[in-house]
C-alpha cells in the first residue's frame, strides 16, 4: 500500500528536527518573563520603574514660569506641552539655579511642526520654512508661546 514509507519517514524526522531546533531556539531568545502580563514582558515594567526621571510635567513648569503659561493659555500652543518643545526638564525643576536648559533654535524646532506638508490637516497652520524665513529664527518675527504676537509691526502685509 504505501511502497515508499522511507520518504514520509524522512520528512516525519527532518520536521521532528526542525520543532526541536525552533523549542531551542526560543527558549533563548525569548525572555522568561514573555507572557506573564498576556502578549507582554513582565520584566518590562521594572526596567521601566527603574529608569531615571526625565520629564518633570508642564505643572513644574508653570509653577516658577506663571507668566509664560499665562500667556501661552491664550495662544494656539496651549495644547502643546513644554518639554515637546523645550525637551526634558526634569533635572531642571529640581535645581533651576544651576542647570538652565539649552537655547532654542526656533527655526529647526518650529518646523517640525509647522513644514508644510499635504498629510497635515489643511487647517493646521504651514509654512514652507526656505521661502517664508530665509533662514531666520522664527522667534525674530514670532512669539512661541503665542504665534499669532507680531514682535515686528512693521512686517504686516507681509506674508507669515
């Protein structure tokens, strides 16, 4: 009936093989701790507990900077968080004598949100940094905390 049972032998053992080398294989690679939470690594949780605090939250910083969240509540930015822009400041609220976060570049940081680009909703305000600044900093003409703020009256007309 079955005159060549050596071949589905051969393929019984190449597949019995090929089950133990991948239980091998994964008991290695995959951590221990895989699966204890469902689809996820239990050890992640800790090693995420552990890490350093970085971002100390926009009530940190409206704390000693009232005046600048003042101003930004009433301008389009109110949504966006400090340290999106600023970056992580943690470090800062503990000693604010000694560490000073860096200076931004607005004309690099701005148009991470605001090049113009066609995936970006039409409403949501675009530029097209190489002809609108000429390589100017935005915060020449702008206000961050609130873009709508001309700093130069003498630009109106001009296209922003």
């Amino acid at each position: 009936m079955f005159k060549d049972i050596e071949h589905l032998i051969r393929l019984a053992v190449v597949m019995l093989i090929a089950l133990i080398v991948f239980i091998v294989v994964r008991a290695h690679v995959v951590p221990r701790s895989f699966g204890q939470y469902g689809h996820y690594r239990g050890a992640a949780l800790g090693e995420i507990a552990s890490r350093p605090v970085a971002l100390a939250g926009h009530e940190a910083c409206e704390t000693c900077h009232s005046d600048v969240a003042d101003l930004k509540k009433q301008g389009k930015h109110v949504v966006v968080a400090c340290e999106a822009c600023h970056g992580a400041a943690a470090n800062h609220a503990d000693d604010p004598g000694s560490i000073k976060p860096a200076k931004l570049d607005t004309a690099i940081l701005c148009a991470r949100c605001h090049e113009a680009n066609s995936a970006k909703p039409r409403g949501f305000p675009q530029v097209v940094t190489a002809d609108h600044a000429n390589g100017v900093a935005c915060d020449t003409c702008h206000q961050p905390h609130r873009p709508k703020i001309d700093l130069q009256p003498e630009t109106k007309g001009t296209k922003k």
